[in-house]
C-alpha cells in the first residue's frame, strides 16, 4: 500500500496515495487523476475510466476507490491550466498525454490566455481581510467586471475562486502543525463548521479525513 503523501505549491496541491470513494463535490480547480485505471462517476451517472482522467473546474463528479492514485489539483490562473482548456473542455475526459507531468511544472508560471487583471487576484482572493472593494481596486477592475472575468475565463463565480484559495491556505495551516478550528480562521472562514462545509462542497472530503494525510500518518484518504 502506498504511503499517502501531500504537499501544496504555487498554483497547485498533489496527493499520492490510496483513495476511497468520495462524495459528489466539484473544484474550483483542474484535477488530473493518474493511476493504472482511475474510475470516476460525474453528475448524470456517466462513469469514467482510464489511466490519466482531466476533470475541469466546476464539473460535478466522485471518485471510485483506488489503491494508488497521483492527482494533481491545478489552479486555473497557472499556466498549465491553458494546457487543460485546450485538451478536455468543459467535461471530465481521458488525458494519456498527461500521465507524467512534474509538480514544477504545473504553478509557477502564470497563464498567457487569461485576463491579467484575473490572474493577478488569487493570492488576494485568499486574504479574509481584503474586502472585495479594495481587491478590485488592487486589479484595476470594477466588482461587476472582475466577476464576469471569472465566469467567462474560469467557468466560475468569484466567490467559488476565492472559496478554493482560502481551502488551499487551510491546507497549508493544518499541514504546518494548526487545529482544524485555528486553520478555519487562518484561511477566514467563519468557523471550524464552515471549513467542513466547504471542503466537503468542493473536494468531497472534510478536515478530520485529510489531517492524517497532511500530517504524514499513514491513513487512507477519502
């Protein structure tokens, strides 16, 4: 059984290890799945199977138990996720072009098709204590602008954006050592409850299932 192992960068989370079957949830985010034959079932009960599966954002969808699965969560103002409109749409699909990416190659790089304006925000997005009058000031946009950015070029409401990057600092909180009710208000989220809701809503899973990963214990994910 593998050692399940996770880590988060600029731009993008990877997970590797056994994983169980999850909830319907959709990311705010790129995932590619890489396995020996990875199995998901997306939101009209259509299953999909392959060794590399592409699942774009806001595609509602569940995983199927795998006992080893690389999967690569890629945030999309990266550069990479230019890549990934290109190859599956707006639908979950087979990617074996994809099947051995480098994490240093996934972030880093900002995305060349997406409004700068756009790219610019994430890492704003993610701050509780940037109010979104003066976050869309700092990208030169009006509110009503930014937020028909994110939909036409990200398939997303700004809202769902910003929900991700305050789970990706959640992350980050719990795997430096936080409680789950301290990382909750590190990322701004209410409250312990509200960070359970949304990492349910948008990675089928909650804290109390991921710690054990990102403190590196040797449980399976979910």
């Amino acid at each position: 059984m593998t050692e399940p192992h996770f880590a988060v960068g600029d731009g993008y989370a990877v997970y590797r290890g056994p994983v169980t079957d999850s909830s319907f949830h959709r990311h705010a985010a790129f995932q590619i799945a890489i396995g020996d034959e990875v199995a998901m079932v997306d939101g009209s009960a259509t299953r999909h199977q392959a060794a590399v599966l592409v699942v774009p954002p806001m595609v509602r969808h569940r995983m199927l138990a795998a006992a080893d699965v690389l999967t690569y969560f890629v945030e999309p103002h990266c550069a990479f996720a230019d890549r990934l409109r290109k190859c599956c749409g707006t639908s979950i699909c087979a990617a074996p072009d994809l099947r051995g990416p480098r994490a240093e190659d996934i972030g880093v790089h900002p995305s060349g098709v997406l409004d700068p304006r756009l790219v610019a925000a994430p890492d704003t997005l993610a701050d509780r204590g940037v109010p979104m009058p003066s976050l869309v000031a700092m990208v030169g946009l009006s509110p009503q602008r930014l937020r028909a950015l994110a939909r036409q070029q990200v398939g997303m409401p700004l809202a769902r954006w910003r929900m991700w990057a305050r789970l990706r600092r959640a992350a980050e909180a719990l795997r430096a050592g936080e409680s789950v009710a301290g990382a909750a208000v590190t990322a701004g989220f209410a409250d312990q409850a509200h960070l359970t809701r949304g990492m349910r809503d948008m990675m089928g899973l909650t804290p109390s299932a991921v710690l054990p990963v990102l403190r590196g214990h040797s449980r399976r994910a979910t």
